[in-house]
C-alpha cells in the first residue's frame, strides 16, 4: 500500500537486536516510544485505501527514528500486476528514516495520525527484537493478501503479539458489512478502480464480516486501536493508545486525471448502440455481423480474465458469477458465427443470461456489465426468435 522502495535502514536496526533475548533491566527503553501510523489514501492506484506502519522513536540525542513498512514492493519485477492478480505477489518489510516517510506523505498531501502504543518497557524491547526477526535477510519476504495479510492486518499482529496479555477492542458491535462494501467506502471517487475490484471479486467477498477482519483497512484499525484496552496478566488494565496526534497535517492532495466516463456512462452508451442495431436488425430481419464479432470478442476476453482468476490464490475471486455469462464460450463459436454457419451458442447465451440474472441475487455485479449483459440477450432474440440467421 505505498510505493517508497526505499530499504535504506534494512540492517541497521537488526543489528540492534541481541543475539538472545536480554534482561529488560539492562536495556534502557524508557526513552523509546513505539507508535501506529495511519495514513490517509492518496491518489496513486496503490494507495486508495491508506497505509499503516510502525514507527520506532527512541527520543535520546542519535537515537533511531524509524518507520517499519511492511508494503514495500517493486512493481518493475517481472510479471508484477500479473502476479498481483493471482494473489503470489511477494512484499517486504522494509525500514527508512521517519523523516523520509514524513516527506513522502506531505508530498501526497495525504494526512498522518500517529497513535502512541501505551507499551512497558519489557514490551517495547520485545517488539524491537520481534521487527528485528523480521528485518532478518530470510524474513523479511512474506505473501501478501490484500484482505488477510496486508501491511496493516501485519503491524497488527506484531505490535498484538508482543503484548504480555491480550487486547480487547471495545466499543463496537461488530458491523455485518461485507469486504466488498468496506472496499466500496474507499473507491466511491475512482468508479474505474471500483469497477476493476467489483469485476474480479467473486461472492465470497459479498458475505458478512466482523470488526476484526475489517481492520485490513488501515482506517478501521485505527478507529479500533482507538478503543481498544489492555488487559495486562498482571490484571491491570489500560488503554492501548497511550496519545494520538497528527504526525502530517492533511495538505492539498495530488489529484491525477482519469477517464472522463465512468464504468457505467460507457455501459449505456454501449447499451444505446446495441439497443439501436437491435431495432435495425429487427425491422430489417437480418443481423449485423461486426457487431455479432465485437460483442463476442469482447466478452470472450473478458470471460477470459475471470475464468483466469478461478485459479488465483486470492481466496474472495475464486467463486465468480458473473462467469455465467462472461465466460470463454464465445471464442469457441466465434469462427462458425464469421462464416454464418448455424451455431447453439446465441440459444446458450440466451438461457446464461437467465442464470447471471438470478446470481445477481448472491453477488453484486461490476457497474455498467448489466448493459453489456443486455446487449447480448438483444443479440441473442434477434438470431433465435427472428431466425435471422
């Protein structure tokens, strides 16, 4: 979720660690404070959700000021949009000075909230050794996924483990909001983005979520984090943010320009065109053949794509049915359809379009298919009850 490839600080921190686990009394923690960084998004494609990352501030004269980012990624890596797709994208912790993380948000004019963890010291020095295991050479790699095991779900996790009790996030009743609706509440003002997301996710991502699993959203971490208290094994308890402050006051974002229509403009106009041949073609008794290509090939290629994702380790894109009707089918019949030969395939997208309909029931559609969708059902009456063909 942040595109700094900067790795600047990869070995000097691990160089820190002890070999063993030292005594907390002989390692002064008292000037170190371990906070949670929020992020708000920016206009890159890889930042519309936000970011999170953990900074380690020991407050001594020379002492570390670091940001420990688990996003970093090299999108030049061959295949890398590719391999994001199937879900075997592989992102690292990396870490670099505070200072130059700072820089890179008020360039974004994105804000920064930074929460204090309200940590012991015998805590702090625990988590320090747990960053210093993760800047390891053979550790600092991980699998990401988007929804399970992000940036943020992995500062989570780090800063949960190294508490000596455990954290109850209170406050909420667990939202019954879906993955795919928590992701809509980020793109409401990139409709293509959106669009990309609804078209790939499958109807895993429309089931009911709990808190916990919304916290892959650094937002919603921070909102929990906010509430959340410590129950120590002491019995003591105490808040888990100890202070919040504004690390990066929000600034004027950078805004980039995007195609002028959205997903759904460009399916009416397409449905328009395809609602006009229709009519032709039905007063006429005949068929438009380059229209019957297009329709074919463009929804091949997209049933490609989808069909594709049935093999991606993305646990939520696996199970998609808006392959009832956006399947490869179409490139099976499309030689027979050039050459005017009889075919099944316009009486088999009939009744798939039926079936798409009624998955609409489980799984929210990509805005602007539906057009797409009654194109080819328009096409299709046309060849089998006007038998144009």
């Amino acid at each position: 979720m942040t595109g700094l490839f900067l790795l600047c600080l990869t070995t000097v921190f691990a160089q820190q660690a002890p070999a063993s686990v030292e005594p907390v009394e002989d390692v002064n923690m008292d000037s170190v404070e371990i906070s949670l960084l929020t992020c708000e998004p920016h206009d890159e494609i890889y930042s519309l959700y936000g970011h999170t990352a953990i900074r380690y501030h020991d407050k001594r004269h020379g002492g570390l000021d670091a940001a420990f980012n688990y996003g970093v990624f090299d999108f030049r890596k061959p295949f890398f949009a590719l391999r994001f797709v199937f879900g075997i994208t592989d992102y690292e912790l990396g870490a670099y000075p505070y200072r130059l993380f700072k820089k890179e948000y008020e360039y974004f004019g994105s804000e920064v909230t930074e929460q204090v963890i309200n940590l012991t010291d015998e805590e702090k020095l625990q988590l320090r050794l747990a960053l210093a295991e993760n800047m390891l050479p053979e550790n600092t790699v991980y699998r990401y996924n988007f929804f399970y095991n992000n940036c943020t779900t992995k500062a989570r996790d780090i800063i949960e483990k190294c508490i000596n009790g455990r954290i109850e996030y209170v406050g909420y009743k667990e939202d019954t909001i879906s993955y795919r609706e928590a992701v809509h509440a980020m793109t409401a003002d990139y409709p293509w983005a959106r669009f990309g997301n609804d078209l790939l996710l499958g109807i895993q991502a429309d089931q009911p979520t709990t808190t916990r699993q919304q916290e892959f959203l650094p937002g919603h971490l921070m909102r929990d984090f906010r509430n959340a208290v410590i129950h120590a094994e002491d019995g003591t308890t105490r808040p888990l943010v100890q202070e919040e402050r504004i690390a990066v006051p929000a600034g004027t974002p950078v805004v980039q320009s995007g195609f002028p229509l959205s997903p759904l403009a460009c399916g009416f106009v397409i449905l328009g065109i395809g609602t006009l041949l229709f009519v032709i073609e039905f007063r006429n008794k005949r068929t438009f053949l380059l229209w019957d290509i297009l329709l074919m090939v463009g929804t091949g290629a997209l049933g490609i794509v989808l069909f594709l994702m049935v093999f991606s380790e993305h646990p939520t894109v696996s199970i998609n049915l808006q392959l009832l009707l956006f399947n490869p089918l179409p490139w099976f019949f499309l030689w027979p359809v050039i050459k005017r030969r009889k075919t099944r395939y316009w009486k088999v997208t009939f009744v798939l379009f039926f079936l798409f309909m009624i998955g609409s029931l489980f799984q929210h559609y990509a805005e602007g298919l539906w057009c797409l969708a009654l194109c080819l059902l328009l096409q299709s009456y046309i060849h089998i009850f006007r038998n144009a063909q």
